[in-house]
C-alpha cells in the first residue's frame, strides 16, 4: 500500500509564499494497492495526481469524505478524466435521503462541460460502496464522524497494514456528537497511520467551536489513546505558515514522542509505503 499525499490544507487553496513547502493545495490523498488507485477526496490536490497519472493504465476509484468544496473543487482538472480507455469509478455519497455524483459538477453552472464530453470509461457507483470496492481488492470501513453537515472517515487495510484516513473531524463537539470517542478511538487503535484532521490552536478557540475541526493537542490525545504508531497532522489551516507549521510539529512530536508515536504535518508530495 502506497499513500501519497496531493494536497493537504483545509477551507481553502492558499497558493502563496509562505506556503510552499507543506502546500497550499486542498485535501486529495491516494492509496494504490496493486495496479489500482484509490483517490479519497478531490480538492485541487487532485489536479497534481492526475498529472501524475498520465501514461499510466492504472484503474481509478473515488471516494469522497463529505461534499465541502474543499474536498471536490478540483474534480473537473482531474487528468483521468479525459483519456480514452481510462477506467474511472466514481463512488455515490449519500446525502440527506439521496444519492450525489460528482457528475453532477458536469451540468454546464459549476463547470462549462456536460459528462457526455468526458472521454474515460465511467462508472456511477451507486450500490453500497464497501462491498463493491471489497470486490476490486480494496478492504475498507467507513465511520461517521463529527462535522457540520456530515462526514466519513475510512480505514485502509492491505497484507496486515492499516491507514486510518479522517480529514475533517470535530473531538470535542459543544453539541450533536455523531460518533462518540470511544467508537473513534476503537475504528483508529493500532493504525500503522493515522492522517487526522488538525486544523485548530487554541488561540482559535472559542469563536471556531463547532466548526467541525480538532485542535492539534486534542488529536495528540486522541492519537495516544488510540495506541497508533504514526500520526499525520492533516488539513492545515489556510492562515497557517510554513514556519508556524514547522512550530505546531514541532509540539506535536513533544507530545507523542514519549509514547512511541512518529509524528508528520503533512506535506504535498509526501508517499507513505506500508
């Protein structure tokens, strides 16, 4: 299993200066297993996996996390789309009492295109998704979490290695908890790697409570608690430097160093071999 990391901020693209080394791009990780490519969430990320894609026969699977436009605004500038004799599988999110594809974003409004234009082989997935991806090899759970307007986070298993992935969740909600931390904790324990939603200091607090995202010393906790042995601190801020990034690891690594846990922010470009 091969993690790699496209894009990993939060809200917002934030091409700047002061973002280049972790990068400004919003959250598209892929996990390849075999000759078979899952891409969980499709921000703008997604554009730099595509073009990393080309050439490639790879078969493609997207799973979204939830539909904030941080995780699906870069769908259309996704390369796969437009090759002739690419397979493309694209996973239904349910939402409220009804199925949502990211063809929907090809309606002429969102985006000047309709999907009859695109020129890979696609298919809507609207059946259950974790028995269909089970069946092209992929060995998946999906957990609720705690985010305004819903969530999922899923965790990865390939030949005993585990990646837990939950790039937009709330610890300690003020109110309407949708998981409770036991069940977090239980769907984590013992993860190889852990990619976790850190966006918040406290200095944030408490005007963003409730907005859906954890504090990254409530997820050095979390992570301890849940007796994981990598942690990658995920959807960075679109305020937050390189430099302030660099000090928020730094912290981190203090707090769960003595537990045995290697710590990341991640970075765009970062792969993960498990």
């Amino acid at each position: 299993m091969i993690i790699t990391f496209w894009g990993v901020r939060g809200s917002l693209p934030v091409p700047d200066a002061h973002t280049l080394r972790y990068g400004g791009n919003t959250t598209c990780v892929s996990v390849e297993v075999g000759e078979k490519v899952l891409v969980l969430d499709v921000g703008t990320g997604v554009r730099l996996l595509g073009e990393a894609l080309k050439d490639t026969q790879e078969e493609v699977f997207v799973l979204l996390s939830h539909l904030h436009a941080d995780h699906i605004g870069g769908f259309p500038f996704f390369a796969p789309l437009w090759e002739s004799g690419r397979n493309v599988h694209l996973i239904d999110y349910p939402r409220e009492e009804r199925l949502w594809t990211l063809l929907e974003l090809f309606n002429g409004i969102f985006f000047p295109m309709v999907p009859e234009m695109l020129k890979c082989n696609v298919k809507r997935v609207s059946e259950p998704p974790m028995p269909y991806l089970a069946a092209h090899g992929f060995d998946i759970q999906q957990l609720p979490v705690n985010h305004p307007g819903g969530a999922f986070g899923y965790r990865i298993e390939d030949h005993g290695k585990s990646f837990v992935f939950i790039p937009d969740n709330e610890l300690n909600p003020p109110e309407d908890v949708t998981t409770t931390r036991e069940a977090l904790v239980a769907f984590c324990r013992e993860a190889d790697v852990l990619c976790h939603d850190a966006q918040y200091l406290s200095e944030d607090m408490p005007m963003k409570r409730g907005w859906g995202h954890s504090l990254v010393r409530d997820v050095c906790d979390f992570a301890i608690e849940a007796a994981v042995r990598h942690l990658v601190l995920f959807h960075h801020d679109p305020d937050r430097t390189d430099e302030e990034i660099d000090r928020i690891l730094e912290e981190a690594k203090a707090l769960v160093a003595p537990h045995g846990i290697t710590c990341t922010a991640a970075y765009e470009g970062m792969h993960l071999t498990l």
